[in-house]
C-alpha cells in the first residue's frame, strides 16, 4: 500500500511540474497550432488582366500554379490597379498579388513593415508615356490631361516625377481612369495622354492614333526597372511557407514556358484576357505589347530605394517609405536552387 501511495504521489508531482513548466513557457495547445506551417487549404491570388502580368496568365491559363499547390485550393481575383489590390492584401482578403513595384512598397510602408514581404520579380518595363500627335515637347503638355490607371499607382507615381523633373507640376492636369475607359477617352478627344502599362500603351498607338511620346525603360540604368513583382502577406509565408514555395514553383514554370514557347504564351495570355474582359487582344497589338517587357523572377530590388525616392519627388509622399527589410527571397532562391538556375539578390532590402 505504501509503494502505491508513493508511486502515485510520484506521478501526480511530475504531471505538476510538467504543467507548470508549460505555463512558465507560456506555450499551449493554441501556441502550438499557431505554429502549424502545413500546407494551406486555400491560396487568395490577386492579379491585373494586363500583358505586364503575362506569368500570372500563363500559369493560370496552363495550369502551372494548380499542378504545384496539389490539395491547396486556388482562388483568384482580378484588380485593375495596385492601391484596391493593397487595401485586400492589408486587409486580409488576399494571401498573394501580383502588383507594381510602387503600391507593393505602399502596402509594406502602410503597414510599418509588417504586413507583406516581397518575393519575387514579374515584370520588367512595359510603360509608355504615349501622347495625341501635336505633343512634341514636354511644354506642349500645358493645360492637357494626362492619364494613369489610379492614383498613387506604378504608373501615376513615374509620371508625376517626370512632370517635377520637367518643372511641369501643377501645369498638367492629371487624373486617373480605368484602363479601357482612357482609351475611349482619347479616341473622343477627351484626353491628349497617358502613362499607361503594357498592353494599353500598345492599344492607344494601334487604336487610337496615339504616338509614344517616353518608353519609361530610358529612364533607368540598363533599361531595366521592376514593373510588376509578387508580394505575400507576412503572416501567410510564417504559417504556410510550403504553399507558398509550390506557388513561386509555379511562377517560375510559367516564366520559363513563356520564354520557350513566344507563340503559345502570348495565345495563353490573350485566351486569359478574352475571359477577365470579354476581348482578346488583336495579333499585332499583343506582338508589340511583348516585344516592350522582360518576363524574370528576379524584383531588381536594387532600385526599390530609388523608387521609394520617387514618391517624394512625384508628391504622392512626405517622406521616402523605408523599404529595408521588404525583401524575402528565401523560398524563391530555393526554388532557383532546386532548378539550378542563377539565385537573385535581394539587393539589401533583406535585412532592417
């Protein structure tokens, strides 16, 4: 009876301390399903039906993403500019986007650094600055109306540096319309120009009699500057880095198919197009709209800085966002590993 006694006095100390090694720890069955990072069951894309974001397309038309998400359900949205797209990612109704470089860095300063991460490249140029043809001159812009797709977008910020850098601020009017309703508004006159992505840069020139005033590419070092990237919401990429490794996978399959299959890719994209808009683009515009991108997985987030810069001297900002510590390349260079492809650089926006 004794050594029962002391076997179970034994246990139920032991079972104590246990217990209150656990709340010393602060650790519980809540903690440890927060730590959970299996597979997700569902992965929220956000995307623009714009040849600029050609990969997110082709992967969607292709199957590409479907193939390496397995069990993890795929649901898309379609946006038409970055700020609304920002607002679903900050506001948790989106996992992962496709988006510009300039609302991507909006999204990480809105959120102090919390709330995204980018990780990986899409897009590089693709941005025309097309115009009616009595425009020869920047001055000739003068009491003009000069269009992007929305404010404080990719495009809206490059054009109103331009405009300070001319000393042209508040001698334009500049405002913001959907896509499809600038070209309408140029063909009735309405507008004079555009700052436009591809392939509605392509869409004014063959359609509307517009000529291209500015190929931003000649603005930057090399002609290469991030047009469109991919972001993820930070606590998606702690909780699920697998799923989001699978989708990177799958953007890196689309990349490398567009870039061996010319042809396919672009009738891949244009069948996408035909199903978001109700209209596919004709030969001749989507050949001149790809022939003004480069489809590459690395962000070029050396020039992220500069383009944080530009905010301030574009007035859409007071002070340049701080991007350090935007940049988490780690499962893209693991996937780039894996295919033994080149890794990329983060370009310093890896570390705070």
């Amino acid at each position: 009876m004794r050594t029962r006694l002391l076997v179970a006095t034994t246990v139920a100390l032991s079972l104590l301390a246990s217990a209150c090694s656990r709340a010393d720890s602060g650790s519980s069955e809540s903690d440890t399903a927060a730590q959970d990072t299996s597979p997700a069951t569902e992965l929220r894309l956000g995307y623009f039906p714009n040849v600029t974001h050609a990969p997110a397309l082709i992967g969607l038309e292709k199957g590409l993403y479907e193939k390496e998400l397995g069990g993890t359900k795929l649901t898309k949205q379609e946006f038409n500019a970055g700020p609304n797209e920002v607002s679903a990612l900050l506001g948790g109704s989106l996992d992962i986007g496709f988006i510009g470089s300039g609302p991507a860095i909006n999204a990480y300063a809105k959120s102090n650094g919390e709330a995204v991460r980018l990780i990986s490249g899409v897009t590089s140029g693709g941005a025309q600055l097309v115009t009616s043809a009595d425009v020869n001159s920047p001055e000739d812009l003068v009491g003009k109306t000069v269009v992007t797709p929305q404010l404080g977008n990719t495009q809206d910020v490059a054009l109103k540096k331009w405009l300070a850098g001319k000393g042209l601020t508040d001698k334009v009017q500049v405002t913001n319309m959907e896509n499809a309703q600038t070209l309408d508004a140029f063909k009735g006159g309405q507008v004079q120009a555009a700052w436009l992505p591809e392939p509605w840069s392509s869409r004014l020139v063959l359609e509307a009699g517009a000529k291209v005033f500015l190929d931003e590419k000649e603005l930057w070092p090399d002609g290469q500057f991030p047009t469109t990237v991919v972001i993820v919401r930070t606590e998606f990429l702690k909780e699920h880095p697998q799923t989001v490794k699978a989708f990177l996978k799958g953007l890196v399959a689309s990349i490398d198919y567009a870039n061996a299959n010319k042809a396919d890719a672009q009738t891949a994209v244009n069948t996408q197009l035909k199903a978001l808009t109700g209209k596919e683009l004709k030969p001749e515009t989507i050949e001149r709209a790809w022939s003004n991108i480069t489809l590459t997985f690395d962000p070029i987030a050396g020039e992220f800085k500069q383009l944080a810069e530009d905010q301030v001297t574009a007035g859409i900002a007071e002070k340049a966002p701080d991007v350090a510590g935007f940049a988490d390349l780690t499962e893209l260079n693991a996937v780039l590993k894996e295919a033994g492809k080149p890794e990329v650089d983060a370009g310093g926006l890896d570390k705070k």
